[in-house]
C-alpha cells in the first residue's frame, strides 16, 4: 500500500484532483485495487494511518467506490445536479484562461456522461441558476453547454425569472436589493422547483451542489447508492466523518467550527443525526423533495441547513455519508471582500429555523444573546470565542 499511496499526486487545493496526473493515477489505483482481496472500506481503513500522505489516494478511492455503485445499477436512474452560480466564471474556465480555473462545468458534464457510458441506465444533467451574478457567470456557462449540443444540461437566470413572476420561484423572493433576497439558496431552490417540474425516466435524485470542484462529481455515486437501495430518502455529504477526506482552509476552518457548535445547539435533533450541513453535496429522491420543499423560506446560505431540518421535522428519511473535500479557498466567492452573507447573518438565519421548527425554546439564553449583537461585536469574538459564549454553548 505504501507504493500505491506514494505514487498520488501532491493535493493542495481542488484543481489538484481533477488533472492530467491525477486521472492517470486514478487509473492506477483501480487496477491496484481490482487485485487486491481487501473491499474499498478495508483499504480506506488501513490508508487513513498514513494521514496526509495518502490524501490523494483515497481521494481515488471515494471515486472508485462511486463508479462502482453507478456501473451496478439496474434500474433506470436520472439525476440532477442543481448548481447555482454567482461571481463563478474563474472556476468555470480552464487553468490556463485563469489563476483559479477548476474547468468545474465540463468536468461535471463530463463526469454525468462518464456514467452513462459505464450504465446506460443512469441518466445525468445538470442545471445552473445565475443567482443575478454580475460577471455574467451564466452566460458562461451558456457558453460551455453549447459544446455539448443534444444534451439536457440548462441554464436558468434568477433575475429573469423574477421580473417574469415565473410560478417556479420561491415565495417571495426578491432581487439582489430586496430584503427577500437569494443568496445562492433561492437560486438552487428555484433550480430544484425547475427540476421536480422536467419529465425524467425512472428515479428521480435531486443533488443540491456547489459550483467548484471541491467535492469532485465522480463521487456522486455515493449519494445515489443508499436511496436507490431503498435504506434513505435523502442523504448528506460529511467531511467530518471517521472515513471522510478533508483538507479545508485554515481560516474557514476556524470560523466554521464555532458556527457548527451553534447550529448543534440550536437544532438538537439534526445535530444528533448530522455531522455536516453547510456543504452543498446532498441528494433527496424526488418525492421528499417535494414534500419539503413548501416549508423551505431560507434563501441565504443556510438553506441547506433548513433543508437537512425539513427532512428530521417531516420524518423524512436522512443519513449522512463520507466524502472527499478538497478545499478552494483560494479561489472562494465567499471569503475576504467577496463575502456576502456572515456568519453573524447566517446564525439569524438558524435562529429563525429553530423557531419556525420549534426545535428550542425561545427563552434560551444563547439566541437571545447572538440576537442582539453587532456584526463589529461578532468579528471581534468569531475566531476567539470569550468564555461567556462557550459556556452556553
């Protein structure tokens, strides 16, 4: 194992996963791993000692382990991939075109295309929502679809739809100016609305996702294995599971730790089932989708967050599922000036899901406190969290 591990490729960020390199050593380690006796969960077990050093390695693995749930499906399967775009046209080109190009809309197309070669029965496409992106970020992506001509991919525009009164939106949603705004959540929930209303062929899975690489597409199989199988109605991708493979940036690291100890404590029963939310790769077969989606009002980042507590509310059935993450933090539309929704305003946000879902008493002293500070009071306690905070955690 040690020869297979040292011939990955080094990972420092997304873009290192889906190379020239790293597609060869794909190849590499399924060969290796068609001759070994250990199933995939035995080798990722005995790779997880060797650390970082294997992070490319079973990086492959999480793949390999999806193709083989894709290749042995034997039933007729679409799935969707929902990815909304705002301020995405660097990681929508190539390396070469940009700094921070990830080639992520032609991979994933590729990717869905990919499967259908090794199973006719599964069935791919995705659909974009510009989210009122000022770079035109659909336009692109109108641009790469075109080279693909013949297939169901789409782009929807959220503006447009807007200014139509399309009967697919939200309720009440407003423009980027509006106090019912999206950000990026009323645009994947208009993608998901667009979704449920496409005639498919057989199984229908709806896979909420980020429009980077940093959860790779060739894992989707992951998701699709436990609903196909009859064991779940939806399920969540975790980078905080025991066979998880993360590398997540220092500082996202940091903040997101104290925001996941809130959400735990404001959503009790969702933290008793899930470890990870705030990380598009989630998959619900159709009918859930449908029966939760009424009851979803966050169109901010935390929708997500309220779709996972939708499922708890409704008894829908959820697990959680290790994946491979591989950070883009360098090139991320949500750090530094480019921020446009803080924690602070996200936090707000889960209050009001604990409310709506009555899954707290509103006379907690934690909600009463974060909802009455600043956001200049919050950056001052978000990556050094003061003792009176923690203990009411």
């Amino acid at each position: 194992m040690k020869s297979i591990i040292n011939q990955g490729p080094i990972i420092a960020e997304a873009y290192d996963a889906n190379t020239e390199t790293a597609h060869i050593y794909y190849n590499t380690v399924k060969t290796w791993v068609g001759k070994q006796a250990e199933s995939i969960k035995e080798l990722d077990e005995k790779a997880q000692s060797y650390g970082n050093e294997a992070l490319a390695f079973r990086t492959m693995l999480k793949f390999l382990e999806s193709e083989k749930v894709i290749s042995s499906l034997n039933e007729e399967v679409t799935l969707t991939l929902i990815n909304p775009v705002y301020k995405e046209t660097g990681r929508m080109q190539r390396r070469e075109e940009h700094p921070h190009g990830e080639n992520a809309l032609r991979t994933k197309i590729d990717t869905l295309q990919y499967f259908t070669s090794i199973n006719p029965l599964f069935k791919g496409r995705i659909f974009v929502v510009d989210d009122g992106c000022p770079d035109s970020s659909g336009k692109m992506a109108e641009n790469i679809m075109s080279e693909y001509p013949g297939t169901p991919h789409k782009v929807f525009f959220l503006a447009n739809a807007i200014d139509e009164n399309d009967a697919d939106l939200p309720i009440g949603i407003t423009h980027k100016s509006g106090s019912n705004r999206s950000v990026k959540g009323g645009a994947a929930l208009f993608g998901m609305r667009k979704a449920l209303q496409t005639p498919t062929n057989g199984m229908h899975i709806i896979v909420d996702n980020d429009a980077d690489l940093s959860i790779h597409p060739m894992q989707l199989g992951l998701l699709v294995e436990d609903i196909v199988n009859g064991n779940t109605k939806a399920v969540a991708g975790s980078r905080r599971e025991n066979d998880s493979v993360s590398l997540i940036g220092g500082s996202r690291d940091l903040r997101g730790n104290l925001f996941i100890r809130i959400w735990q404590h404001f959503l009790p029963q969702l933290a008793e089932n899930i470890t990870d939310t705030n990380r598009a790769f989630k998959a619900f077969e159709s009918t859930a989708l449908e029966t939760i989606l009424p009851a979803i009002k966050i169109y901010t980042f935390p929708y997500q967050i309220e779709l996972l507590q939708a499922c708890i509310s409704m008894n829908i059935p959820l697990i959680k599922k290790g994946i491979a993450y591989l950070d883009s933090e360098a090139a991320s539309t949500q750090s530094g000036d480019n921020i446009t929704e803080t924690y602070l305003n996200q936090i707000n946000q889960i209050i009001d899901i604990a409310k709506r879902y009555n899954t707290i008493p509103v006379t907690d002293p934690l909600m009463k406190y974060l909802s009455s500070i600043s956001e200049e009071e919050w950056r001052s306690i978000e990556t050094n969290p003061p003792k009176n905070i923690l203990d009411l955690l």
